[in-house]
C-alpha cells in the first residue's frame, strides 16, 4: 500500500502544480475581448460572401472593432439596414451603403448560339471548361451547367435555354457567383445601373458573327451615338465607363443603334435584402 502511495501523491501534487499554473497562465495572459464584438457580429447577415473585402462576417466584425478607419457600409448583401445598425453599436456616423447586384454579361442562349460537342461530363462548367474550353461555339460565353446558382445563397439564379438568368429582386450582390463561373461572365454592378453589356467575347466581328448572333461586334455604333463618351471598344468588346453613363440626354440610344442588341436596358432596383 505504501509502495502506491509513493507513486501516486507525487504524480497528484505535480497534476496540482501544473493546474495552478495553468490557471495562473490563463489570467496573465488572457486576450480581453471587446465587449462590442459579439454585438457587431449579430448585426451582420452571416452570409460569408466575403463582399466586404474581409474572410466571412467574422473577420469583418474583428476588423471593426479593433481598427476605427474601416467603414461600416461594406455589408452589400445587408445593406442599409446593416450599416445603421453597425453605427449604432459602434457609435459611428452613418454610411449609406452602394447596392449591387450581379448581372451576366452573356445573352447567347440556344436561340443564338449552338454546342458544338455533346458534353457527357461532370454537370459543372468548371469541369465543362477544361474540355477545350467548353461545348458551346463561344468560347466565351455562358457554359449553362449551373456553379453559379450552385453558389448562390438566395437561389437567385436559374438556367433557362442554356443561359444562366439573375433575378435581381432576390440578389444581394454578395458576389458568390462572380467569383464561381470560369468564363467571367459576371459582373458585380450598382444597383442604379440601367445599361448592360451583355456579351463578353473578344474577337473580331466576324468571328464572334459566326459563334454567336447576339454577340458583340465591335462595330462601334454605340461609341458613335453615345452623347456622353462613355462607351468604348476594348479588345473588340464594347466597354461602360458607368462614371460617365449617368444623366443621359437621350437614354438608351446605345441599346437601341446595337447592331446585335447585345447592349441591353435593365431595372435592377428593389432587390431584395437581408
């Protein structure tokens, strides 16, 4: 009996030891939490887009609260509603939130353009793509397997015709999409936005004739009629330079002198949000 108790009341005072420095340990060096922190997390949606620039809801709640200068209007899927909350716990001004949602810069549905293979693969555009660039004529062009909605938290996306469609009422901009499809077919814009390009391939007119009717031309048109220079033709693909598109004299000549209707008017407000 002794010979265990020998063993054992050693091992019992070293456990006790070892406790109360851990203990000690734990006080010294505890990392005080701001006692905002849990309050700015509960404002914020949970979406984890990443939209604000910072990895998930989390780090954007830490990134407020340990630095002033980080604005509390980077919350697009939360928009205004958020960014008054953030303020009020922060004690902060208010910022008016820019809301955005995502659009697709393609309109080369299977009225307009035709696969060229018969892809018997995995069901992602992802895998599609790595197959000589996809099925479809348009090397460019929507692949119609569906990452995108895949992704998108407000099943805001749909693939109709082998084209993927946004409803903006149910985006919240958060970007998910975006940043999912191969071809960068989508574009996250504001919300007061009412001219999109909806075509994204860049080779000559010719070219893109042959691969897909809607497609742009590059003919120039829209830069011609365009009273205020914001359009241009970059790598063959009309650009908007939306700084410029604004207070238009004679809104929506673009859309109407395009040669192929690629440029396409579009009411993107009353999204829905968090």
């Amino acid at each position: 009996m002794s010979a265990i108790l020998t063993a054992v009341i050693p091992v019992v005072i070293i456990g006790i030891i070892c406790a109360a420095m851990l203990v000690i340990a734990s006080k010294l060096m505890a990392v005080k939490e701001d006692e905002r922190l849990p309050k700015v997390r509960e404002c914020l949606p949970g979406a984890n887009c990443g939209a604000c620039g910072y990895a998930g809801c989390d780090g954007y709640a830490k990134a407020l609260v340990e630095d002033e200068g980080v604005p509390t209007n980077l919350c697009v899927p939360g928009a205004d509603g958020v960014a008054k909350q953030l303020s009020e716990v922060l004690g902060v001004e208010f910022e008016d939130v820019v809301e955005q949602v995502a659009v697709i810069q393609c309109s080369g549905d299977c009225d307009h353009t035709e696969d060229i293979v018969d892809y018997k693969g995995i069901e992602s555009c992802s895998a599609a793509k790595l197959l000589y660039g996809g099925k479809g004529k348009c090397g460019y062009g929507c692949l119609g397997l569906g990452d995108c909605a895949a992704v998108c938290p407000q099943d805001a996306i749909c693939i109709e015709k082998g084209l993927a469609h946004i409803n903006q009422r149910l985006c919240i901009g958060c970007g998910l999409c975006a940043k999912t499809c191969p071809n960068s077919l989508i574009s996250i814009i504001p919300d007061v936005e009412r001219v999109v390009i909806a075509c994204s391939n860049r080779d000559k007119g010719a070219a893109t004739r042959k691969a897909c009717s809607s497609g742009c031309i590059g003919c120039r048109k829209c830069v011609k009629v365009c009273p205020n220079g914001a359009i241009s033709i970059v790598d063959n693909l009309a650009v908007i330079d939306y700084s410029k598109c604004e207070n238009c004299p004679d809104f929506g000549v673009c859309a109407r002198e395009c040669t192929v209707k690629c440029i396409q008017l579009k009411d993107l407000s009353g999204i829905h949000r968090f």
